[in-house]
C-alpha cells in the first residue's frame, strides 16, 4: 500500500512538472485573456445604447482593452517560446 501512494505521488509531481515551466503563469495569462474578452464584448454590447457623448468614453475604453489583449497576447507568446527553445 505504502508503495503504491509513493509511486503515485512521483508519478504525479513528474507529470506536473512536465506539463510546462510556466504552467501557472500560463493559466493567469489565459485568463486574464478571456476576461479581457468579456470586457470588450460588453463594451461592444454597449455601443448600441449610449448617448453621443458617452460614446466617445466607450471608444476609449475599447482602445484601452484592444491594447491590454494585445499586450496579453504578447506575454502568451513569449512563455511559448520560452518554453519550446
């Protein structure tokens, strides 16, 4: 018994650890990602109902989104290379 939870135990630190380096930065950045997303889906979801004025405010907020995905983007590329060299 006691061997089978030692073989166990090495079996699943060596798989973990062989997933990737980064894997939990990687999780962060995937995340961060899809919520990004669901930001900009409502603030596109908002173009349809503001005021002039207000518009100007969501476009705003739309470039600062676009920038932030671009930018997540970049880090989730930079881990991959990282980690395939």
């Amino acid at each position: 018994m006691l061997l089978r939870v030692l073989i166990l135990y090495i079996m699943l630190t060596f798989s973990t650890y062989a997933l990737h380096l980064n894997t939990f930065a990687v999780f962060e950045l995937k995340e961060q990602l899809q919520m990004l997303y669901i930001n900009m889906w409502e603030l596109l979801t908002q173009l349809q109902y503001v005021t002039p004025d207000q518009r100007l405010v969501v476009y705003a907020e739309i470039e600062h989104i676009k920038q932030q995905i671009i930018d997540t983007i970049d880090l989730l590329k930079q881990h991959d290379t990282h980690e395939h060299e």
